[in-house]
C-alpha cells in the first residue's frame, strides 16, 4: 500500500480530449525516437542511382559504366545499389578538376 501512496504523489490528473491525448503520445514517441536514431552524416549517407544521377548530371547508363569500370564505387544493400555520398561528392570534385585542366 505504501508504494500506492508514492506513486500517487507523483499523479498529475487533468482533463483531455482524446485528440489532445494522442498529440502528447504522438510528440513523445517522435522525441524518443529522434533521440534514439541513429543520423546519416554526409560521410555516410547512401544515395540511390537517380540521386547520383541527379548529382552527377549524368543518365543511368553512364553511371552504370562509371560504376562498371571503377570511376564511382557502388554498394550493394539487400537487392539494391547505393551510392557513399561521400565517394560521390570526390567523383564530382574530380570530374570538374578536370574539365578546368581540359579548358
């Protein structure tokens, strides 16, 4: 019975609506889960092709040649391929280092 009483003490009790009662659960189970989660970091990130794509300003079967012959390192993930945005951002640096040398 003691245990009843203390934890009693600490009982707060207001009127909610359910509505409002779901928002509180709904905030605190997207805190816990923010807190929880692990965050991607650039360095880490994984693109999808049509993101590379996108980055590089090139079609798909370019990447799949660069990726093919080496130019862009890819990963599989399950059945998928991804991309380090990391190797993607250096691949970028180098293509345009060399268009300036070309110019």
């Amino acid at each position: 019975m003691y245990e009843n009483v203390k934890r009693m003490q600490n009982l707060i009790l207001t009127q909610l609506s359910i509505e409002q009662l779901q928002n509180i659960i709904n905030d605190a189970v997207k805190s816990g889960i923010e807190r929880t989660a692990p965050t991607q970091t650039d360095a880490t990130k994984l693109l999808t092709r049509k993101e590379v794509c996108e980055l590089l300003s090139i079609t798909a079967p370019t990447l799949h040649e660069w990726t093919k012959t080496g130019i862009v390192a890819a990963y599989k993930v399950g059945t998928r391929v991804r991309y380090k945005h990391s190797e993607v951002l250096n691949t970028l640096q180098r293509i345009q280092r060399t268009k300036t040398r070309g110019v």
